[in-house]
C-alpha cells in the first residue's frame, strides 16, 4: 500500500534468459539457479516462485536463514543447496527438511553428523574442496580421510555433490589461476575415485565458467546473474558476443523499477536545486521530484550522475540525491506532469536505463547494486515489460 516505488519481474524475460541457459548448459548437467542476495535483488519470493512456473527446480542460496525463507515459497519436490552459512540450529532445519548444503571443514562434518543422528535423518552433503579460492573447502590433502568419514557414516550422511568455486572467471588476465583450478579439481575427483564411493554431483562452474571455461560444466552448474539477463562482465559478453556473431545482446533483463514523478516545478536561470550548491541551472529548468532515494535503494554516488526515464526520455538527476527523494531536469520533455512514471532501471518508451549506467561503475557493481535493493520494494511479475 502506498508505494514509493514497485519493482516488476518480466515472465518473458526470464523465460528467454532460461532457454538461453539451458541451451548453454545442454542436455547432461543440471542447472541449479542462484537466488542469494534476495535473488540479486529482484525478491527471493518473487523470484523463485516465477523461475519455478518456467520450469526451474533447483535454487541454491548462500544461507540457511536464506534457504528458510525461500523453503515456504517453493513447491514440493524443488531442490533446495545451501552453499555458505549454515549451522547450529539452521543446520538442524536444514537436515531435517532435506536441504542440502556445503561442508568444508570437520567441524561442519561432525555437526552434520550428528544432528542427522539425533534426528533419525540423512544429511545432504555438498563436499567442497579448496582448489585455488582460498576462502572455504578442504585441502586435498584432507579429502581421502574425509571421504573415509563420509563412508563410515554412510548411514546418516548422502554425498550429493562435490564441488568448488573459481575465483574470477569472468577475466582472461585470471587465466592461469582457473586452469590450476581446474587441475586441482581435477585431482580431488580423482582422490573420490579411488576413494570408491558414491559422490554425487560434481560441479564446479557459475555463469563465467559456463560462459568462459570449458570442459567446466560436470553434472550441474550454479548459474545466478545470467538468469537475471545480466552478464558476469563486459569482457564477458563481448567475447560471447564475438564468438557467436552477435550484434544484440541475447540475454533480457528481467527487473523494471520505477517510480512517479511527485511535483514538477520551475528554477530560474542561476538557480540551485537541492540541498547546497552542487548543482546550478544556466538557464530557466523544469525539474521533476521523484520521491527516490538514497533510503530506497537509489545510491548517494548518483548525485548530478544518474538517469530516469519520464515520458520515454532521458531525465538527468540533478543536485545531491536526498534520503527521500530525487530531483530530475526535465526541460526539454514536453508534458511532463505529476503522477507520470519514472524508471529508474529499465526500459520506457524505446530507451532504457541498465544498471551499468544506473550506477556509471564498473561491472562488479552490478551485482551489488542489484543485491541493495531494498528487500521492502514490493515485487511484482508482468507478462512481459513495454
Ligand atoms: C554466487 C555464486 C554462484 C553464481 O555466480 P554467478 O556469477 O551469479 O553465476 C555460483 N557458485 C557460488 C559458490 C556462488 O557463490
């Protein structure tokens, strides 16, 4: 009630951007769609609920509190991976609901256990190993007594999966870092081989190793951003893009966000708008409140930087972006009145405003900036955006 803003989901969009994966990824392995950070900040509920109607049926998150909230919104039968946080009493949740989740250490192995113990159930376990991230997984040479422990607990622990994460894909200047990470992997498949036992899904690649790595793809892949219709980089998109003679960019984005213009009010030449004297008009202005800001979600580095879209054209912020609303040139848009709509992500009229540009930064961000929307932004699905 009373929104300040509303983002939308496009069905079609994330349609596309599936077919677009699937095919990608080909017959054998499985997909497994990434939906921590609240689902890039599209709304985990939201979100899933969609991905799964267009035939999704595996998520992983990076945490149980995560994987609990998204539990109550997916259907039976969809799989359910936490890669990151989980324990104490979220471990017991997730063993006890058949989520499965990452180990990495013994610590987490012995938990594992015996919460599966105490509650006559199975533990679903993704083995990582440490292959060249340097932040979570098993050495290799930890895995043989490992996988011993998982044999002799074969009772009340499942190896589902055996896996690792590459520490920047998306970048050729990391080439050599994935390669040795590939051959590390490599050797701890091997070290499960003759271990001899039932190791479930190896999986090794995200939306870059899909894109960028080959012979990276195992018996699934974590895909997130591309989902999204986002790539993981530039460099990214212009080699796939290169590589397959592509002029337009395959994937569509599936997040529209916007507003409505508040008040429209007119600045005389030499006039300042806002808050100090960051911003001053050279001639008479028609500026466009919009009640967007930093509070919302719309970041304080947009000051005198960043677009919205009123009437299908291109509205510079002008002045300091406030904590509650955002004041936009209008000028040159005719018509412009209270209560038209304002896109600040996303496309109106035949233009759009990327999130590469929302931000003006370089492409890391967009997972970030995507990741701060705020969670309390109403989410809603459409057919399909203008
Ligand atoms: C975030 C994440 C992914 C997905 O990464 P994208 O670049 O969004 O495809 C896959 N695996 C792990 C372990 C992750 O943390």
């Amino acid at each position: 009630m009373f929104n300040v803003s509303t983002i939308e989901l496009s069905a079609e969009a994330l349609r596309a951007n599936l077919a677009f994966i699937r095919h990608l990824v080909g017959k054998g392995p499985a997909l497994c769609t990434v939906v921590k950070g609240n689902a890039y900040g599209h709304g985990i509920g939201t979100f899933s609920g969609l991905a799964q109607d267009l035939g999704a049926d595996r998520f992983a998150v990076y945490s149980a509190a995560e994987a609990y909230e998204l539990k109550q919104q997916l259907h039976n039968g969809a799989g359910l991976y936490i890669m990151g946080d989980v324990d104490g009493p979220g471990l017991d949740w997730a063993v006890k609901h058949d989520v499965s989740f990452n180990v990495f250490e013994r610590a987490r192995l012995s938990q594992a256990i015996k919460s599966a113990q105490a509650q006559g159930k199975r533990a679903l376990i993704h083995l990582e190993v440490e292959t060249g991230m340097h932040r979570t997984g098993f050495a290799l040479e930890e895995l043989p007594q490992v996988l011993e422990t998982c044999r002799l607990n074969g009772a009340t622990l499942e190896v589902a999966g055996i896996c690792s994460h590459f520490a920047g894909a998306e970048s050729r200047s990391n080439h050599l870092r994935i390669q040795g990470q590939q051959k590390r992997f490599k050797e701890a498949l091997a070290v499960a081989e003759r271990a001899g036992m039932p190791i479930g899904r190896r999986h090794l690649a995200c939306s870059a190793g899909l894109l960028n790595v080959p012979g990276s793809l195992y018996d699934m892949v974590r895909v997130g951003i591309l989902h999204y219709g986002f790539w993981p980089n530039d460099e990214t998109r212009l080699r796939f893009c290169h590589a397959h003679g592509l002029t337009t960019d395959p994937l569509k984005r599936v997040i529209r966000w916007w507003s409505r213009v508040m008040s429209v009010s007119t600045v005389p030449a030499g006039g300042f708008i806002g808050y100090g004297n960051s911003f001053q008009a050279q001639a008479p202005a028609r500026i466009a409140t919009i009640p967007m800001g930093y509070a919302y979600g719309y970041s304080r580095s947009l000051s005198n930087a960043g677009h919205v879209l009123v009437r299908g054209q291109k509205a510079p912020v002008r002045g300091i972006v406030n904590m509650n609303c955002i004041t936009v040139d209008v000028t040159g848009i005719d018509g412009v009145e209270k209560g038209d709509e304002a896109v600040l992500i996303g496309s109106q009229g035949g233009n759009s405003i990327s999130v590469a540009s929302f931000g003006d930064l370089s492409d890391q961000l967009n997972y970030e900036l995507l990741t701060r929307l705020p969670a309390a932004i109403p989410r809603m699905v459409v057919d399909k955006h203008p």
